[in-house]
C-alpha cells in the first residue's frame, strides 16, 4: 500500500489515479476500524495521509488532477 517516491514517480497517470482509489478506501477502512476498536496501528492514518499528498501532487504536476 505505502510506496517510495522514487516508485510513485515511476507510476503512469492511471496507476497514480488507482493508487490513489485504493488508499482512499484503506483510510475508510482504518476509520472504521478506529470506530469499533479494531485498529491496532494509528499511525497508518498519518502514512496515508501524506501518500494521499504525495500522489496528488504527482498528478498536479502532470496537469492530470480530475
């Protein structure tokens, strides 16, 4: 789930976009994993949270942001 951002660069415009489908559904999940006492990790929030950051920025500097 979590990449390096030399990996993410590497991603075409479409990967980056499903990158990006797939980590907003992980934090969905963390949030509702937080919300019935299931999540061990809370720092994932923060690690998807920047790589959120990150992939959004990547696509802004290609001028794909949709």
């Amino acid at each position: 789930m979590i990449k390096d951002i030399k990996s993410l660069r590497e991603l075409s415009t479409q990967e980056l976009h499903n990158e990006l489908a797939v980590l907003r559904k992980g934090s969905l999940d963390l949030r509702l994993g937080r919300s019935t006492n299931q999540l061990r990790d809370t720092s994932m929030f923060k690690k998807v949270k920047a790589q959120v950051a990150r992939i959004l920025t990547f696509l802004k500097e290609r001028n794909d942001l949709v």
